[in-house]
C-alpha cells in the first residue's frame, strides 16, 4: 500500500528563514514548496502545515487502510497523526474509558483519573498553571493509540516509542502545551510516579513481601490523599477532566494579560 507523508524543515535565516514542506510518497518527495516568514516565524509554519494537512486529506484513504475513527467522528491515521486531528472532546472522552494497567486494578480507573490526579498533585505542590495544564495533558496523546504498559513498550521497542513521541508531539501543538510539557518535564515526571505509587497502593493487590518490587518507584512516597470517587461513570470523569482543562486553560490565559495599571 502507498504511504503518503510529509516533512517541515526550517529554512536558514540566510534564505529568509520559514519552512520547507516536502511532499512523501513512500518516503520518496513528490512536492512541497517553500514558506518563507514574511510575517512571523510561528504563521508560517501554520501555512506550511495547513498546506501539509490539506495533501494528506487529497490523498485516498484507500490507499492507508490503517485510519481510526473518533469519538466525534473524524478519520485520523496514527501514524501521521497532524494538530487539526486533535480535539479536546475526543481527548476526554477516550481516556475516560482506557484503564491503567491493562485492567489489573481492583475496580475500573481510567488515564483521565490518573491524569486528573497529576495535576492536582502538582497544585498541592503550587507548580504554576502550564505545569499544571501540562501535567493534566501529559497523557493526553493516548487518546489517540491507547494505554500499553511500561514493561509492554519496553519488550515493543523503538516502533512504539517513535510512534508514541510523533502523536504526543502532535497533540501538544494542538493543545499548545508544547513548551509547558518541556519547560516542567522533571516536575510532571516526578508527579507522575507519585501518582503511580498512590495508584498502586490504592487500587493494586501489591504485597511488598511478596511481589517483585517495581525499582522505578524507588525512594517515591504516594500521594497523602487516596484515589477518590472511584464508583463515578467514565463519562462523569470525562466531564470533570474538560471542566479542569478550561479552568486551567483560562487561568493561564489570565496569567498572560498584561496587568492593568
């Protein structure tokens, strides 16, 4: 089957900067075009991608029969997965319903749970709001290609770890988290494994005497508060999650207002 794709490199400020698209078919060009910055920087790269977005939509869908269909009903390929595929709605709603550790908990509890408790570990830890946003969206690109356990992408290798960093790059930029998720990466990291400990403390039969230990959690205390409100539906955590990501959208927004005088 042919593989259509494309490529944006940025041009040197020599040749007056902006982008290059090249247009893939099979990984051999076949077009593109240049997209200097006679305004900004940031809108021509908005015209270079508006204008890669429009080819992958020309091309056939006959031709890449590994598309998925949305919640809200769009097509999207994951493996080239651009920011106007994504949707906060979608977002929500999918990890509403994907359980963490493959199912292995006491009850159900989905990555929007776990998402929602990364940021609200780091608001007890005062991160400001684009960490906060950024830890809230940390996993938001599963929405997109699922959940696979740790151990699961380990034994997959560089397959799923290249596609999981092009859909989360993706994902980001549509989201605008993109800075935020790399200015903070340490801290959401960090918050992310006191998630896990609080997860597998109150959701796991995990018997230190026992089971192996799990070494990434190593010299990492849980979370002082449990893993609450667990008898929810998936759709009531839908909505909770999209009501903390317009409130932390909307505090960010007013964070970046220039004060009044």
């Amino acid at each position: 089957m042919t593989e259509y794709s494309y490529r944006i490199d940025p041009r040197p400020e020599t040749l007056g900067g902006g982008y290059r698209l090249r247009l893939l078919c099979d990984g051999a060009e076949v077009g593109g075009g240049v997209f200097p910055a006679d305004g900004s920087d940031a809108e021509a790269y908005e015209e270079t991608l508006a204008e890669a977005s429009a080819w992958l939509a020309s091309r056939s869908q006959a031709s890449s029969p590994c598309h998925m269909l949305s919640f809200s009903g769009r097509d999207y390929l994951p493996t080239q997965m651009v920011p106007a595929d994504v949707h906060i709605e979608d977002v929500a709603h999918a990890l509403s319903l994907i359980c963490r550790f493959g199912g292995h908990t006491k009850v159900h509890y989905s990555v929007a749970q776990h998402s929602l408790l990364v940021a609200r570990i780091l608001a007890e830890w005062g991160a400001p709001v684009d960490a906060q946003l950024a830890g809230l969206l940390h996993d938001a690109h599963e929405a997109y290609i699922g959940d696979i356990p740790t151990p699961i992408k380990s034994a997959v290798g560089l397959a799923w770890r290249d596609l999981e960093a092009d859909v989360a790059a993706a994902v980001r930029r549509a989201l605008d988290v993109t800075f935020a998720s790399h200015d903070w990466e340490d801290l959401i990291k960090y918050a992310d494994l006191v998630a896990l400990a609080t997860e597998r403390r109150d959701l796991m039969h995990f018997d230190a005497d026992r089971n192996l230990p799990w070494r990434i959690l190593g010299g990492v205390a849980p979370f002082h508060e449990k893993v609450a409100a667990l008898g929810w539906s998936p759709q009531w955590w839908a909505d909770v999650f999209l009501d903390r990501y317009e409130a932390l959208r909307s505090a960010r927004e007013a964070a970046r207002l220039p004060h009044a005088a």
